[in-house]
C-alpha cells in the first residue's frame, strides 16, 4: 500500500505571495490531518478533514484554509505569506476517527 | 490547556546504554502514540497505546501507558547509533472538540554514539 504522499517537497515562496500544498492519503484513509512543525513550536495541529468536511481546526489565522477532495485528497493553502509561515507542513491521513495517524513526508516552505 | 510535556529534551549517549523518554500531561488521553523523526522526514509511527498500563514492546524498545491514561514513557535498551533521532510523543482527546487533533510533545533528541 502507498502511503501518503505530499508534493511538493520543497518550496520558496516571497513574502506576500499565496502556496498550495496537496496530500494524497493512504488509499481507505478518509480522515486527513494538517500539521505545521517548527523548531521553536515543535507540531501543531492546523485542521483535519473527514469526508469533504472540516471537523476542526487549530489556532491559526484565517490566511490558513485547506479542503478535501470526493478522493480525499486534500490541498492547504497559506494566502499573504509572512516569514514566520516557513515551516515544515505535514499532513496526515488516519484510517477513522482519532486512530493512527499516518505521516507524509512533508512540505518545506521557506518564505523569503 | 492540553499539553504533553516530554523529557529530557535532549540526550546524547553511548551505544549499549540504556535510555527512558517520558511523556507526561495532566488531562487523560484516549490513545497515545509515539513516533521517530528524521531530519527533513516526516514522523513515522512506532505504537499506539490505548489502555491504561498498558505495555508493548518493539523489538529493544518498551511503551508504556500510565494507568490513569495521562502519563507514557519510551524506553530503549542497549540504544545503538540506528536509534538516533527525534522521538515524538502525541495523544488524543476524547470530546468532538478533538476531532482529528493530535496533541504533540516537544520531542526528545537522542544522539547514540559509536
């Protein structure tokens, strides 16, 4: 079985500027998390989806928005880039509800 | 506040010693899960664990869950230079408002020196 594939795995981006980033999960999965993991905030939870649905969201700012796909494959998108965006931005996919979370291996987003 | 506090941060041994990672928190989680992570890698899972004091061993690593479902620790017999990374911990909560969410520690990162 594939696991979870995010692309791309490298980006560079200018301040101001909006990013897409897509996670394909693990074929049967439908739940799909996003995470954002920094050095001086370690992971943070950014929202999770379960059948086209968002089910919950972390505290971030509104410029964060993702959504699932019929597929569920999910895209996040990060409008007005600010430095403090440049992180490593995970997604996960779980088989149901709060069970194993599978990881990708993530995005890195360098904003400059 | 849900958090899990995991120590020690760092830690640096020789291969053969015996290490313990411990994850601690004051709310009750409905499962905990441990991950290692590789620089620029995204987290891979180790174990779940779902009961209270419940043990799972991993070929020289040992998981256990507190028994109130608050507390777990990672312990690694006679580590080897393989064994170096980030180890994560992270659980969830019960209640819709969890949904989804994971709740990570800070990471420990071990370095086993040859």
């Amino acid at each position: 079985k594939a696991g979870v594939t995010q692309t791309p795995r490298y980006l560079i981006k200018t301040r101001g500027q909006q990013v897409t980033l897509s996670c394909s999960p693990i074929s049967g999965h439908r739940s799909v998390s996003w995470y954002q993991q920094t050095p001086g905030q370690g992971l943070q939870f950014l929202f999770e989806y379960f059948s086209e649905t968002q089910r919950n969201k972390g505290n971030f700012p509104g410029r964060f928005s993702g959504r699932q796909f019929s597929n569920s494959r999910s895209e996040m998108n990060v409008s007005t880039l600010e430095l403090g965006d440049s992180a490593l931005y995970l997604c996960a996919s779980c088989p149901g509800p709060n069970t194993e979370a599978f990881f990708g291996q993530g995005t890195r987003l360098t904003v400059v | 506040t849900q958090l899990l506090e995991q120590s020690p941060q760092f830690l640096s041994i020789q291969e053969g010693e015996n290490l313990t990672v411990y994850c601690n928190s004051s709310s009750v989680f409905s499962s905990l899960q441990w991950y290692r992570q590789e620089p620029g890698e995204g987290p891979v899972l180790l174990v779940t664990v779902v009961t209270g004091g419940e043990v799972k061993k991993l070929k020289r690593l040992t998981f256990q869950f507190g028994d109130a479902r608050k507390d777990s620790s990672l312990h690694i017999t006679a580590a080897q230079p393989g064994d170096t990374g980030l180890y994560l911990c992270a659980g969830y909560h019960s209640g819709s408002g969890n949904t989804g969410k994971l709740i990570f520690g800070q990471g420990t990162t071990l370095q086993v020196k040859p």
